[in-house]
C-alpha cells in the first residue's frame, strides 16, 4: 500500500469522525432522540424534555466533550460502580503504553527505518508515492547494527507494560477489596447455588435441601429456593405483556382505530375489549402454569442463603459430598444478573452443552475465514484483477483502487465481525453459566482470541484452514513465518486501526443502530420499552485488547501504526466517557472480573511480539540479538504466573479475613432481620411472581409484573 | 533379534530367578540374616531368634510361597495400610488386564501375524532362527482384511481397561473414605501448615499466628507450633547419635579393646570415657542450639491445630489473607511424616526451588541419553562392529552375540535405570514439599515420565535430543513416526520385560543391596539400627506402571511380549506379598493417594497405543480402520476427563459431608480431651525435643532421643 492510499483512508475516515461529532451534537439536543443519547438521564429523571424549540438545538456545541474528558475515576465509581473503571482504565492503560511505546516508535525507531535502503530509498520528491514498507523494519539492511536499537526498543517495552500491568493488578485488587468493603449486604454475598442434588426416593428437592443444609450447617443455614424450568411459562409471560402493550397503546389512540374487524365476516368488534378477553385468558393459563411449574422440581437445582457471608463462603469452597458430581456448589450471582432461561439439570448434560459449544466455536472459526480470504484478495490488487477481469477498468482509476485496498477490506471484515459478538454470547448462555455477567465474561473471551485468531492469524497467514493449522504444528517454524508474515500486513493493519478503530468509535457515539430502530419505532407508532442499555462488554474490550494486541506486536516492526492507535484511543476515552454519563447504566456488578482477560491478553500479546522479534532478528541476520530475546518470553510468562498467583485468586473469590470482618460490622446493623426477611425471597424466578393485568386502565399503569423477565 | 537370542535371555533370566528364589528360601532361615529378610516380624517381636542349628535351615522350603499367595486384602489393610493395598491392586489390575489381553493377544492376534507374508514366512524347520518379527504386526500384509481383527482388539482392550479403570478408581475412592471413617482421631486431621505468615515488626511469628487464628476463628482455633529452622542442629545430633553407638558398641567388646592410642605420643586412654566426654560436649552444643534455635522463627511457618477436623478443612480450603501470598495453608501431614530438613521459608524462593528442579530435571533427561544411546548400539550388531573391529571375532560366536544383543542392553539401562529413583527423590525433596508421602509421590510421577520418555521414546526413536525434540515439534508426523519405530523396537522390549522384570523382581525378594550392607557391617562389627525399612514407591510404581505401557503399547503389534509380562507380574504379586509380610512396614499413609498416578499412567498408555494404531494403520494401507481409530482416543480422553471429576477429588480432601459426620462421632468420645492436650505438642520438631544421653550404662539402653531424627 501507498502513503497516499493510507491518506485516502485517513481523509474518509477522519471526515466520517467528524461528521458523526457534529451530527450527535446536533441530534443529541432533539428531545426525539433523548430515548436513544440520553437515556440513562432520562431514566434517572436528571433531564427534562424541552418541548421549547430554539435556534440553540441546530448549532453544534462541544460542551458534551469538555464533560466527557473532565469526568474523574470517582464519578464513575459512584455512577456506574467498579466495571465501569475497570473498562475505562482499559482505555487509560492502552494510552499510557503507547504514548510510551509512541515516544520511542516515532522519534527514535521510524527515522532508523527510513534511513535503511533495504526495499527503497525513500523518495521526497513524490512523498506519497512511497511504499509504507519504508517505514517498517523490512526497510533495516540486512545485519545492520541499528538493529540492535530495535532490540533495545523490544526490551524496553516489555519492562514498561509488566511494571504498569502489576500496577494496574494492584490497584484494581485493592479497588475490588475496597468495594466489597464499603457494600451494603447484598443476598449475592449469603447465597450460593448448589446444583445436581440428589434426591432420594419419595422425597422432593426441596425437602432434600432442606434436610442436607439444617443437618449439616444447622446454624448458618437461612432458607433456600428451589429453582424451576419456567421456559413455556416465560413465553407466556412475554406474550402477555406484549398485549399488554397494545392495549395501553390502544388506549391512548384517537377512538377510531380502536375498531376493527376481527374476523373476515364478523362485525366490528371493540379492540380493546378484544385484547383485554385474550390478556384475561392468558393471565388464566399463566396462572395454571405457575401452579404446575411450582410442583415439578426437575432442575435440582436451588439457591441455599446462609445468615453470615463466611458460613456462604465456607460452603461454597468446601466439596459437600462424598460424591464429587452432587451437591456442586457456585458462588450466586446478583439477583437481577441472573440467567433464568438456562438451567441444565445434570452434571452430565452440562458437560456435553460445554463440548457442543467448543465444536460450534471451532465450526463458526472455521466458516469465518472466508470472508477474511475475501479480503485478503482485496487489499491483492493484482490478484483480483485476475479473478475478476472485468473490473480491470473500474481499479485503473487510482481513487478506486485506493478506496477498494485502503478502505474498503477493512469495512468488509467491520461488518462481519459485527455479528460475532451475539453469536458468541450466544453460544456462552447455552454452555450453562448462571448470570448474564458470566455469560459476557465467558462470550468476551471467546470474542477476543476469535478475534485474535481470525483477523490477526487469518489475515497474516493468509491461506486455507489446513494451512493455518499446519503452522501451528510446527511450533519451531512458527517464529521464522511470523517474521516473514507479520511486517507483510503492517499496512493493512495500519487501515484496520484507523478504518474499524475510528469509525467504531464514532458509530459508538452516534448510536447508529439504536437510533435507525428508534426512527423505524416512531413511524410505526409503537410504543418502546424506556430501559436503559448497558455497555456489551463482550464488543468493547475484545476490540480495545486486540488494537493492544496489534500496537503492541507492530511497536517494533511498523511504528506508523502507533500515532494512529493514540488517536483511536483518545476518541475511544472521550466517547466512553460520554456514553458512561448519558447513555449506559450497569446491569451487573463484577467488581472488576473483567481485568484478568485484558492481562491475559497483554500478556499474549508480549510473547506474540517476542516471537516476532525471535523470527525477524534471525531474518534480519543478527543471531546474537534473536538468542538474547529468547529470555524475555520466558520471564514474561513467568512474571505472568507470579501475577496469577499474586492477584488472581482475589478475583475469584474473597479471603476469609475480609468476609468475617465484613460479617462482624454487620452484627451491629438492625437493619440486618429485615435485610434476612428479604433474602429468602431475593432469588424467586420472576416468571413465579404472582401478575395482575387489572382491565381497569387505572391500574394498567402499574402491572405488578416485574420487568425481570428475560 | 532371532528367537534363539530371546530364548538364551529367558534362559539365563529363569535360571536367575530359580537361584534366587532357591538362595532366599535358605538365607531367609539364617538368624544371621533376620535384620535383612523378616525385619518387620523382628521389629513386630514375632518371631524370635533361632539360634540352635538344625539340618531343616539349609533346604529350601516353599512354605513362604503359599503364605505370601494366600494373603488376601484385610490382611494387608490391617498390617499395612491402605497404601499397601493400593500397591498390590495396581499389580492386580494389571494381572487381569493383561490375562485379558493375552487371551486376545495369544490366540487371535499372534496366529494372524504369523499367517501374514510381508516380511518373512515362518520357517517351521529351524524354528529357533525366524526373527521375532515373524509375530509381530509388521509380518501381517500390507492391506490385509486381516487386520481389521488388530483393530476389534484394540477396539476391546481400550473398553476393557477403561471400565476395568472406573471399577478401581470407585473401588479406591470408596476404601479411602471408609478408611477414614473408621479412622481414630489422628493429629494431621486436626491440623494445618500455614506459611508466608506476614510479621508485623516488633511482633513475633507466634504471636502473629495466635492473633490472627484467635481472632478470626476464636471458637476452633487450638494450638499452634511455630517451625524452626533446625540443620545445624539436626547435623549435632546425628553426630551424638553415632558417638553414643560407638560406645554401646565398645561397652559390649571385649576390654582388651577399649584402649587405644588416641594422641601420636600420648598414653593409652580409655577409649569409652573419652568418646563419654565428647558426648558431653556436645550434648551441651546441642542444648545451646536448642534454646538458640527457638528464638529464632525465620521459617515464618506454623502447625496450627484446630477442636475439629471440619474447622481444619475450612481453613485449608479458604483463602485466608487480602494478599494471597500470605498465610498460605496446606493439610498438614502425620507428625511422623513430616520432613523437617526443608522449610524453605518465603512464597518466592519455593517458586524459584521449583523452576530449578524443573531444569534440573530437564538436563537428567537429556545426560541419560548417552547410556541409551550405548544400549542402542549393542542391539544393533553390525553397528558395533563397525564401531569397533576388534570385537568382531568374539562377537561372531554365536552364544555371545545372542548374550549381546539380548540381555546385555537391558542390563546396562537397568544399572543407569537404578540410580534414577534416589536422584528423583532427592530433586523433589528440594522442590519445597513438606512430608515424605508428597516427596515420594511427586519423585513417583518424576520416575514415571523419566522413564517413560528415557527408556521408551528414548528407545524408540534412538538418535539426538534435538531428533527427538523435532518429532515432538511436529505433532501431526507423530503417529506416522511412531507407526514405524515402534514395532521394531518389539524384540527390545520382550527382552527388556524378561531381564528388567524378571531379574528386579527376585533382587526385590533377595535384597541384594541391604543383603551385602549387612554383610558389611557385620564384618565390621557395627552395631546396626534396627529399622525396619519402607517400601519405595517411587521405585517400583513406575515400574509396574512402565510394564504396564509396554503390554498396552506392544498388546496389538506383537503380544509375545503378554505371556512374559504375565509371569513378570505373577512373580512381582508373590515378590510383594511376601515382602509386605516380612520386610516392609509402612512409614505413612496417604490413603490411597497413589493411585491417581497409575490412573494417568494407563490413560497416557492407551492414548499412545491409538496413535500407533493411527499411523499402523496408515502405513499398512487401512485408511479406513485408521480414521475409524480416531474417535478413540478422543473418546478415552473425555472418559479421563470424567473420571477426574467424578473421583479425583476425593483423592484431594474429605468432603463436609465426610468430615462433620466424623466430627460428631467423636463428639461423645471421652479420650478426646487427652487427644487435645497430646495435638499441642504433636508437631514439635524432634530436634528440639530435650536430650539426654546419660553417661551411666543402664540408661543407655533407653535415650530419651527420639529416633525420628532424620
């Protein structure tokens, strides 16, 4: 690729950046819109819908910026609670690294590269018709001792993220610790689910528990709730409320579309009335449904809360059972953050769910690289020309063919990977996780080494399945084509960073989706669900830790990369920062479980770059340098297992010294019989409360019906 | 290797075992050799000292034979423990896997190989001089519909073994709970290790402990001791030790004796009041060491004792501290079990003790090659004679060739194979492990890969390291590779079987080396200690278990190694039995925690055999049987996968459920109170017991010094 078709992509998207920035200040001051850019304010009744209209609402105004940058770790903290730092300090730490990581790349590495004549010499009559390849390391003549400031830069870069990474683990452990400190009892912390209980025969689940947990834990144990497959009645639930909906849509409709006809040759039937029969009726089988569901206990599963959180804690580290398959104990997620629909019964089937879903993730890897090929044969000018001749004429124009290899395979694989996300979270709520945070944490993962995977891989080992697979077969020969491969895609990566990184972001800002739905929703007069969103986390770090993943891999190899990488993650920093005031509210609490994934990811991401710097060092003809980068990936990955060790077990579960502390201070809370009374009822299955559609519109206005339901 | 050879090797092999069995049936009877061949009955005070000469001690009787044969599992549960039990299961659990195999392996397979033409037809004329391959696999042509028959039988002996797996691994699982059910109150039961204990300055290791356990678990918490760093110490006693038994030894002696020069120029002096006088000194030494050593806490370890077995457990499962590098728990072992040399003190240097045994064993591996390599070259005849030409005369008459490529190789591997073992157990005892059962357990599984990887791979695929590394490089040529080495080496391994098994088991009955040890210090006139020894687990589990890869690995390509395997272990089952009765008695009891061992051991063994059947197939021009071969191991795999689940973690801890049950029980006991008071003190290092070897000849027959020091 040209500089001047990286400037094409640059120009585009900087002036889509810029579009999608004044184009949100403008509609962001339509009170239509507040639904979609401000309804986490509206939620919290902070803004009021100025009906008024003024001149003010059509001029753009940067004030939202200002806000947005000036907002502290505090305010986040106190608004949107622990995940929220955690994943903006995801953002703050990938500036830190590659401001640091900039400094060297651009001031000391990039003038080192241009400086070689290994491909060409640079050319500063026609600046833009040089190859970016001039600026990649592929441009250092072969044995050439500059090499060893390359060397240096790796060395030093490692040193820089290890130290911020244990700071970085450091201080959200201790954010964590603190967190749980200062809470409120929650019933999360005095309950555990325990699954695959054994019932002997004439005896139910219920009574099973019951006997188990006051033979054994008599006094600790509080009470338990068996849970109940409720999947037909949940689809009941839904279509309930869907008429539900109608009717008060009816309702508050000009009176004559109230009639219609209802059957072909009936007469004109009063809607409402119609509707409100069906309601009725449906509130009847739901209510017989309710009453069944209540009988059949085939989950064997229940939520167990105990009167302290050390007696919970106890339990749940402990092995209950001779037999190591019954009574398997797991620490209870919040009440709303549980996953209803998915409880499989048996130890077995649980395990067979979690193979099925390894296989579809191996199949969806797989058919996914297609379109990746696709690609490829993009950004292969040439090789397109040759596939398909007859566009031969189209590509002669040099705007085209710099728009179809600088932009247009970076916007292709966009919208591809636009899905994964769904299908991966998916695929993580059928593999038997209990909470929606589980499931995204799960999905996350997923999404992230898909994406490291099928972009990074898939597109520097361009090529067949087969191929790919029989590389990583090999492990000895994996340095040696990584270092031919890697430096090969830099400018393509360079396009990515500012094609997917850039217009995310904006698209983040605009909201494109959420607003084109409601646009569709007000022409259609529907009326929507006023819930306010939270931020899918399975889409978001993914994609912050593979632009890591890519910074970190190509510091030493393309530098260019890097100012471009600085620029995705100040806008990233800005417009999350304006999401987290104005649009999403958190659903769960994790208390920061996200971070080990993005420390892991770092982590790969080091070893990655060492085993490039391995490969490129031999290619490069300077053995000396490629033994002495041998160490590093081994000290890294072994200051990765001090970390795991260090910090890792504060992630997954609390020490005894915080909860019997926790559990003394509450001793002299009064407010603590009643915070009991409500335990035992904080886990029961949403679809078993009991509804009441009143027919009477005074009452419609408030259903009893719980918004849970999923 | 011809049929001759294999037949001069069992020859000289059986004969070996004959004179042994013959010798031992005499020695045995010898008062002489009591200490060596019944020290257990000797310590049990069963059986006393003959000392009347009759005809009857110099003819060989097999009455032992048939005591060792009929001892059935009580027995050995109630004389020797569980882990005894466990020991003769794994050499039962071969004998039925093996009868099984060789049924299959005998009459199916072997007329089937013999039948085929590939490589030679059997020469029924001078049966002697067919190669064994004639019976191997390899002899079976190419294509052949006859190997479908090879592939049922893998098919077979892989459902065979693993529910023949599931039944021990329930079996065990269930043995070792009611083993602790019927358990009395036992001081490790009660008990924890804690380590990294952080110290707050100005304050001491104990007081830290006592604060922290009665503050956070002031209802259970008992006792503690702190570990003291004790070396010095424990070498001064040693050094007591043998002085004081220098001086029993020259109070029996004859007077004339007792004087001797001590000074160049000096008088006679009286030999037993000088060693008397040193004695002394340095019980002083000692005595100041002691009360030294106990200001001293740099070990930063306690044994913190708990009122009840299930209080114990909850500390050892839960985190105990905000940083999880302090306060580290772990079971603690039997008092007697401890291995008071080692108390490395800080989380880091125990990781560090760690990398460097893993190198340690890294680079054993690679040195041992050299003696394989050797063996390598005597099998291989015509190799030898190139290498040196002098030999060719001697080494063309043909018993000493047959002795050459027979016997000679496995017995050179089985004298470098002997020091393995000690060295093993040496790098783990290094590594940080607290009891001698978790030494011998962890130098077991290092024995067993040792072995594994040295003996047959090694083997298998004789060249260099970096040979051997490269096939393991490249995963997918592994079968193929395999598919070709293996057979090959069969005439190798059925060797290997009669000399290695053969000869080890009936030195196992001999017990060649304490045998001349007692010889030695008979000659001497040394007063020996009157222990009675502990059978090595991590000498003769991975052994049996190596035997056992062998038979899995060879069942299908040639199952002439079956009916030697089949006596090997018949021997080995009267060998131990024997031994258990006689020799051994147990040092500690894990309970049955070796198993898990074996399990992985047969696991792994039957992985390996299908991915030799892979490439078998493969390279015998089956494509159809080798794809059908795949879901096996996959299969075998997940079945290990459950396993692990389903029995693995009764192997780790008791369950509640377990320990509260026994908790209760003893409850109403009266003795418990006693129990109490004996737990303090229970882990007190024995170095730092008080001494007292009193000087006056009637208390020298009963130190007060515990013989526990190691």
């Amino acid at each position: 690729m040209l500089i001047s078709a990286l400037l094409t992509s640059v120009a585009i998207n900087s002036g889509l950046c810029v579009l999608f920035f004044v184009l949100y200040s403008v509609l962001r001051k339509q009170p239509t819109n507040y639904e979609v850019y401000i309804p986490r304010l509206l939620a919290e009744g902070n803004s009021r819908r100025r009906s008024r209209f003024n001149l003010e609402r059509l001029i753009p105004s940067p004030g939202w910026l200002m806000r947005a940058w000036k907002l502290t770790e505090g305010d986040i903290l106190s608004s949107s609670g622990l995940d929220a730092v955690v994943f903006m300090r995801i953002i703050t730490f990938c500036l830190k690294v590659f401001t640091f990581a900039g400094i060297i790349g651009i001031f000391v590495l990039l003038p080192v590269n241009c400086t070689g004549t290994q491909l060409h010499q640079i050319d500063f009559t026609n600046f833009t018709s040089n190859s970016l390849d001039v600026f990649s390391i592929s441009n250092v003549n072969n044995g050439s001792k500059s090499l060893w400031i390359h060397f240096s830069a790796v060395y030093l870069l490692t040193i820089f993220i290890c130290g911020l990474l244990y700071y970085e683990y450091m201080y959200i452990s201790s954010q964590r610790i603190a967190y749980f400190s200062s809470s409120k009892p929650q019933p999360h912390q005095f309950t555990i689910l325990v699954r695959s209980i054994p019932v002997s025969a004439g005896s139910s689940v219920s009574q099973s528990v019951e006997s188990f947990f006051s033979e054994y834990y008599p006094t600790t144990y509080l009470s338990h709730i068996v849970v109940r497959r409720t999947s037909k009645l949940r689809n009941l639930l839904n279509e309930a409320h869907n008429l539900y909906k109608r009717i008060i849509h009816l309702r508050s409709e000009p009176s004559q579309n109230k009639f219609k006809r209802v059957q072909l040759f009936g007469n004109k039937v009063d809607l409402v009335d119609h509707y409100e029969k069906k309601l009725e009726d449906i509130e009847q089988n739901v209510r017989l449904e309710q009453s069944e569901a209540s009988l059949i206990e085939d989950t064997r599963a229940a939520f167990v809360s105990f009167k302290s959180r050390y007696a919970a804690a106890t339990v749940f580290h402990m092995r209950q059972s001779i037999n190591p398959t019954h009574w398997i104990t797991e620490q209870a997620p919040e009440p709303h953050d549980v996953y209803w629909p998915f409880f499989s019964s048996s130890f077995m089937r649980r395990w067979i769910s979690k193979l099925i879903v390894i296989v579809a993730c191996v199949l969806l890897t797989i058919l996914f690289l297609i379109p990746v090929v696709l690609v490829q044969g993009l950004t292969n000018l040439n090789q397109l020309e040759i596939w398909l001749p007859f566009l031969k004429s189209v590509l002669s124009i040099a705007f085209v063919s710099q728009v179809v290899t600088g932009y247009l395979p970076s916007l292709i694989l966009q919208c591809f990977l636009f899905v994964i996300p769904p299908i991966m979270e998916f695929l993580s709520s059928i593999q038997g996780y209990i909470s929606h945070s589980a499931i995204e944490k799960s999905a996350c993962n997923k999404v992230l080494w898909f994406t490291i995977w099928n972009i990074f891989f898939a597109t520097v080992f361009s090529g067949s399945v087969l191929y790919q697979i029989s590389i990583f077969l090999e492990p000895k020969n994996i340095p040696a084509k990584l270092a031919v491969a890697v430096p090969a895609q830099a400018s393509f990566f360079i396009a990515y960073v500012v094609t997917s990184g850039w217009t995310s972001t904006s698209s983040e800002l605009f909201r494109t989706i959420p607003l084109l739905c409601s646009l569709c929703t007000r022409c259609c007069r529907k009326s929507t669900d006023d819930e306010v969103p939270s931020i899918p986390y399975h889409r978001d770090i993914p994609r912050i830790c593979f632009f890591g993943l890519l910074g970190i891999t190509y510091f030493f190899l393309a530098p260019l990369i890097l100012p471009f990488l600085l620029v995705y993650l100040c806008l990233a920093y800005i417009v999350f920062s304006n999401q987290w005031i104005n649009v999403y509210a958190p659903k769960y609490e994790t208390a920061g479980k996200f971070w080990p994934i993005v420390h892991n990811s770092m982590i790969f991401s080091l070893v990655l770059m060492h085993a490039i710097a391995l490969g490129i060092f031999t290619v490069k003809k300077v053995p000396l340098a490629s033994t002495l980068v041998f160490p590093l990936p081994i000290l890294t990955l072994l200051f990765n297992e001090y970390c795991r060790k260090r910090f890792l077990p504060i992630f997954v579960a609390y020490s005894s010294e915080v909860l019997i502390k926790k559990d003394r201070e509450d001793q002299n809370d009064a407010t603590l019989a009643e915070f009991y009374e409500n335990l035992a009822n904080a886990y029961q299955d949403p679809a078993l409360m009991p509804i009441q559609y009143s027919t009477s519109s005074e009452n419609l206005s408030s259903p009893l019906l719980s918004s849970n339901v999923v």
